[in-house]
C-alpha cells in the first residue's frame, strides 16, 4: 500500500480528512526524514509512529523545522519517533556511508551523478574533492579506479564521519582527508580532475579550483543551482575565469535534479588545456 494511503487509514479519526498528508520521505541508512507542512506539526508523532510501522528498515523519524544553515550547510530537523540515536549507515552502489542525517545533509537525488562521475575517471589521476563532505563522491570515485583523491571539507562533524567512512570502505590508501577551508587548503597545481560538489554561488569558488590544477590542464565538475535562464552566462563566466588563469576550455552542462521551484541542480563539465 503506499504510504499516503497507508497513513490515511492507520489516523483515520486523528487527522481531518481535508489536511493533505505527506506522500513519501526521504530514507538515509535507518532514518527517515519527513517535511512536514505547518498544518501536520501537532500531529507529527501520530505520523512518526505509523511511518515505523510502515517500513520495517526505518527507526528513526524526524521532520524537517527549518532551513538548511551556513555554508557547513547544516539541515534543521527534530526527531518525532524511535529511537534517539540517529548516527545510522547508508549503503549506496555499495559504498557505506556513516552519519547522522539530522546534522548532516545528504542527498540520495546526486546518486545517479556520483555514478556518472565514477565512471569517467581513470587510473592513476589525481583527484581533489573540494566540498566532501562525508565522502560521497571521494569514495565512490575511489572504489572505481585506482587513483589519490584529497577529501577538503570544513565542517568537522562531517570531516569525523568523513575519517571514519575512509576506514570503513578500505579506502585508506587512496584518500586522503582535510579538514578546512577549501579556499585555503587545496594543494596548488597537483590535481587533473576537480570536484566541486556545492551548490551555492559554486562560481566563486572556481579560481581556487583553476589554481589546484596541474599546469597543463585537466577536468573540473562544478555544481551549482540556479535558473535554467542563467546556465548559458554562467558558462561564459567559467570561460573567462579559465582564460584568465590561462586555460582554454570546453564546458558541457548536465542538468542533475530539481533543486527548488524553478531552480535546477545542474554540473558542469569544464575540459581545461594550458593555452601556452
Ligand atoms: C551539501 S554538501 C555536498 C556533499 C557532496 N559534495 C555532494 O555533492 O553530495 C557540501 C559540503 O561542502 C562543505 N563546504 C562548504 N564550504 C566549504 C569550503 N569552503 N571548504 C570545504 N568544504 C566546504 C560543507 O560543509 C558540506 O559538507
């Protein structure tokens, strides 16, 4: 039965029948998260109750209570049933992810792009991972062929689930974890292929991408959210920003998922040769 249906039987007689309930949730490891709309908050543990039921793989339930914080970017959720402890595992493509999805965000809509990714690079590149966050796309990168990757990231709750996926996937020997501010930490000149996996006036971050690269050029994959209308200036900016650091380049935009209303997710592939 599907889960509207299921939750609209299970609290007939508790909600009115004319508040539209929640059509699905979003599952990470154990934990499944909700969003629920103002008029559903007084009976969110009515609700949190019967999604354990549901689905046996869930424990934990919390819904969404605010947005997402900073540029750590730390999600705002109360749990509204089970149990307590919310550090669950992922498995994704069979990689493990270890983390507390209350306090860490991760999106199981990038999968198919983690994939995509993972099966462009090549043995023996050296790959930096700006914005690693638990290591989503470090390690599925690095599962797939044998190469180095550095894994920046700056908040240190993800950086501590991010040492301890490394270990988990035994993926010690070709990861390597930063803790700090990819603008101030990315080791110059060293890496062919770039990624940029932050959707936040990512352009920003380009320069120090171009200065991470080995001097003859390699690949950078940029995400970032914006308008549709926006995505062919934002390719004429990211040509600039390569000429300037000397770079010719060729750049494909994929579209990812829907971020927002009228908002897209979208990566840009960007090919990069020195122009000298
Ligand atoms: C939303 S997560 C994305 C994780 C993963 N890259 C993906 O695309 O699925 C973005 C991560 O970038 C980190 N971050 C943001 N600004 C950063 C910076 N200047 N240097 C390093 N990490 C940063 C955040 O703490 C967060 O963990």
């Amino acid at each position: 039965m599907r889960y509207r249906d299921f939750l609209r039987n299970k609290l007939s007689g508790i909600i009115p029948r004319s508040i539209v309930l929640p059509s699905g949730y979003h599952l990470v490891g154990n934990v499944a998260l909700l969003n629920l709309d103002s008029s559903l908050m007084k009976y969110a543990s009515f609700i949190g109750e019967k999604t354990l039921e549901y689905d046996q793989r869930i424990l934990s339930v919390a819904t969404k209570i605010g947005p997402t914080k900073s540029i750590k970017r730390i999600p705002s959720y109360e749990l509204i049933a089970g149990d307590s402890n919310t550090i669950t595992t992922h498995i994704e493509d069979g990689i493990k992810f270890r983390l507390d999805p209350l306090h860490i965000t991760f999106s199981g809509g990038n999968r198919r792009e983690r994939m995509r990714l993972s099966k462009l690079v090549k043995n023996e590149e050296k790959i930096v991972d700006m914005f690693s966050c638990v290591g989503q796309f470090a390690l599925h990168i690095a599962k797939s062929a044998d190469v180095e990757v550095i894994a920046i990231e700056i908040n240190e709750n993800a950086f501590q689930f991010l040492l301890e996926n490394i270990k988990l996937n035994g993926l010690g020997n070709r990861v390597v974890a930063v803790l700090g501010d990819c603008r101030k930490v990315h080791p110059k000149g060293t890496a062919n292929r770039i990624v940029m996996g932050y959707l936040h006036n990512t352009i920003e971050y380009l320069p120090f991408a171009l200065e991470t690269l080995v001097e003859d050029g390699g690949f950078i994959h940029m995400h970032m959210s914006m308008p549709e209308s926006e995505v062919k200036d934002i390719m004429m900016k990211i040509e600039q920003m390569c000429r300037i650091h000397g770079y010719s380049s060729s750049i494909n935009a994929h579209y990812v998922k829907d971020y927002s209303p009228r908002i897209g997710h979208y990566v840009f592939d960007i090919t990069t040769s020195s122009e000298a």
